[in-house]
C-alpha cells in the first residue's frame, strides 16, 4: 500500500491514518460478538478516543459524503437507545411479552410495578447500544476521504484479510493458538475471529475485493498477478474453515465479482494476440479449477466434508428459525429489545430444545433484528434495502470507471453480508460492522470527473 499523497487536504490525511489505526484494533480485537469478550473493551475504548482525537484536530467534516448511511445508521442508534427510557407502569404493562416479568414483580412482594425501559433486557441493549460506536466512528472518518483514500483502505483492509488467512493457514495446521482477547475455540479454524464463519465471510470478501483491486488500473501488471494469487488462497482458506455457509458465500461472491470486472478482464485480454489471450484466460481459469480440486481430493476442504454430512435435524439452525418465527408476534409491535435474545428465547424455549449449551443468537439475523426491534427494526431492514437494491441498479448500470467498480464492490459485499446473516449473526462483530459501513459509502458514490 503506497502511502498517502502530501497533496491530500490535512483533513483527509488525518482521517485516513485514524481509520487505518482503527482497523487495525479492529483486526487484532474485534473479532468477537460476545459482550465478556475482553476485545470488546480495547476495541470500544480505541473507537472513542479515536472520535475524540478527531474531534479535536480535524477541520472539517463532509457529512454529505457520507449522507444516506448515517441516516440509516443513526436511525438505528437512535432505535436501540429509545428502548432503553424508563417507561411508566401504566405504559410498560401493556406491552406485549411482558407478563412474565409482571408476574415476577408481584411473586417479589412489590406492591407497584416499577418503571422500566422498553427492553426486557436492559443490560444487553445498553452493551448492543455502547457497540455502535465502532460503526459510527468508522463512518465519521469515511466522510473525509478522498477516492484514491477508498482504494488505500481497500488495500489495508485485503493486507488484513490476507493476515487473517494466514492466521487460519496456521490453526489448520495444527497450531495451538489461543487469542487472549476473543472466545474462540482451540481446534477450529477461525484466524482473527472467534467464529470460523466470520472468518469465512471476512475472506469470502476478500474475494470480491481482490479482484477489484487488482483490476482498478487498465492493464497487466503485478496487481493483477497479486490478485489472482489472493483470490486462489481466500478460495481455498473458505474451504479449510469447514464453513459451509461461507462456502456459499465464497463461491457467490466470486461469481458476482467477475460479472463486475467481466468488462476490464475482457479490455485486458484484448490488448494481447489472440492465442496469447485464450492461452491466458483457459490457464488461469483451469488453474483455479485445479488448485481448487486438488484440495477436495486430498481431503483438504473441511466445508465440503461437513457439507457433505449435514443433516436437517442435526442443524441447530433449523430448529430455532420456526421458534424464533413463532416468538416474534409474542413480542410485537413493540419488540422485545435488542441484544435481549438469549432471556427472550430461554422463556419461550420447546422441551425438544434443551441442552446443556445455551442458544446465544438465532443464528438468523433478519429475524432476530425483527424479534428485538419489533416493527420499528422491521421499517429500518425495509428502508435499508431499499436503498441498497436502488443504489446497486444505479452502480451496476452504470459505464464501468473506478468509481463505478468501488461502488459494485459495495454492492457485492452488502449481498455477501445480508446472505451470511440468514445463517449467522456477522454484523455483531465489531470488524464486520465496520465493513459493513465501508461497503455502505462505497455504494453511496457518484462517479467524479477526476478522480482524486
């Protein structure tokens, strides 16, 4: 990654090397969703005194830049943080949901019900609530970068997956490495995440970014070389987590990414004699094939094995989706607050479900933010899909420039993201917030007459 130009305003340059120190937090902490993770406070701790250095030594702030995805991020803080006010007996008791903790009160011997916020769980929104500060930090230093600035975090954030792969590349290998600061799981193949599906989706990204990176400037060189070398070990690293939701994900995210640099591969290829060119194009793709083929053959691909021995009723998964669907109408309109899964599900939880093990998520994000948020988490996932499908048909009909390519990219993660989270719960992680709020801005842009 070349460093930033001295041209670059003041503002930018400070922006940058902020979101950079963050990130880089974000890649050594924020790789766990659970609230006593010890990450948890190094990553919160990190993101406000990086808001407040900003703060204090940044000129300006272009807000406009950044304009839709605060709207939408700060409807959400805005969301969480009214779950938490007291609310007056007369209001609380005739919320839907709560006849438990009513009837808990009386068996307590209190005479009047006492005020209490919207959440049954107030501990747990209050930590959901104290965890936007990373996206919301994240999003403040995007604002002033320029769009050369957006592909040096590209580039920072490959480095970072490229780390996270070989961070996993060691684990696969036998490496006993316990991260002191994330909950993760001696044996499993997780690299800088607590969870092997978060590194899974992490580097399924990196698939889309690599390509996108490599191609950004017309023609051969080491980049594209670099790229095709990055796509191949991201593709096979999926394979060794035994994720197979990030199978999925990898394999759709390759697919959109080459439908986007489809134009560029083929402008490249026109360049070289024609033999040289399908020489280039069927090596490179038998190649990929090969590598890819080899690591089934031997055995090397845990995703595909586990795939393979997957059954409906040993998925947890499965089971808790119809629950969860089932407790959602309990709770509605109002919601049962968010970060409040774990009590919510224990009160409603069927016999057949009991385990020794807790269920912490529904491992099914678009219902449980429905479940927490009630309809006002309903209209937010509404309102944001909206925007993100209308912005996506702007950016993938528009004539291919590198504006338009970082635009696609941020199409293409926010799909790899919303696929993840019908399996899982990625954007709980600090690193995926973050990404999510890049990938967000890079949807946002409008094609510049000079790129700066």
């Amino acid at each position: 990654m070349r460093p930033v130009p001295s041209s670059t305003p003041l503002d930018a340059r400070l922006s940058f090397w902020m979101l950079a120190a963050l990130l880089a937090v974000l890649w050594i902490a924020g790789g766990a969703s659970r609230a006593d993770a010890s990450g948890q406070v190094i990553v919160r701790l990190a993101a406000w005194i990086i808001l407040v250095i900003y703060i204090l030594v940044t000129p300006k702030f272009e807000w406009r830049a950044i304009r839709m995805p605060a709207v939408l991020l700060g409807a959400g803080v805005i969301i969480v943080a009214l779950q938490l006010v007291p609310l007056p007996p007369a209001v609380w008791t005739q919320l839907p949901g709560r006849d438990v903790l009513i009837q808990a009160a009386v068996v307590a011997g209190e005479t009047e019900q006492p005020w209490r916020p919207l959440s049954i769980s107030p501990g747990a929104t209050d930590n959901a609530l104290n965890s936007l500060v990373v996206p919301t930090v994240t999003l403040v230093l995007l604002a002033n970068l320029t769009r050369r600035q957006h592909w040096q975090v590209a580039a920072l954030l490959i480095a970072l997956m490229f780390a996270s792969a070989v961070y996993g590349l060691l684990q696969f290998s036998g490496a006993r490495i316990d991260h002191p600061l994330l909950n993760d799981v001696r044996g499993m193949v997780s690299g800088s995440f607590a969870n092997r599906n978060h590194l899974a989706l992490f580097l399924a990204a990196g698939c889309a970014l690599a390509p996108a990176w490599a191609l950004k400037d017309e023609g051969i060189h080491w980049k594209t070389l670099a790229g095709i070398g990055l796509l191949v070990f991201f593709a096979l690293m999926i394979l060794g987590t035994g994720s197979r939701g990030g199978m999925l994900v990898g394999a759709t995210a390759i697919a959109v990414t080459l439908l986007s640099v489809g134009g560029r591969v083929y402008r490249l290829l026109a360049r070289l004699p024609r033999k040289y060119a399908i020489g280039l194009g069927v090596s490179t793709a038998a190649s990929f094939i090969g590598i890819i083929t080899l690591s089934i053959v031997l055995d090397r691909a845990r995703s595909i094995k586990r795939f393979e021995n997957l059954s409906a009723q040993d998925d947890l998964r499965s089971q808790i989706a119809p629950v969860v669907a089932d407790i959602i109408p309990r709770y509605s309109p109002a919601g049962s607050g968010f970060g409040a899964f774990d009590p919510v599900f224990r009160i409603s939880e069927p016999d057949h479900l009991l385990m020794f093990k807790y269920v912490n998520h529904a491992h099914n994000d678009w219902l449980e933010i429905v479940l927490d948020g009630g309809l006002a988490g309903a209209m937010l996932i509404a309102a944001s899909l909206a925007w993100i499908v209308w912005r996506s048909l702007i950016a993938w009909k528009r004539p291919d420039g590198r504006d338009t390519l970082l635009a696609r990219t941020g199409s293409i993660l926010l799909l790899l993201f919303g696929m993840a989270s019908f399996v899982d719960y990625p954007a709980r992680t600090p690193m995926i917030m973050s990404l999510v709020v890049i990938a967000a801005v890079w949807l946002s842009f409008e094609p510049q007459k000079a790129t700066s």
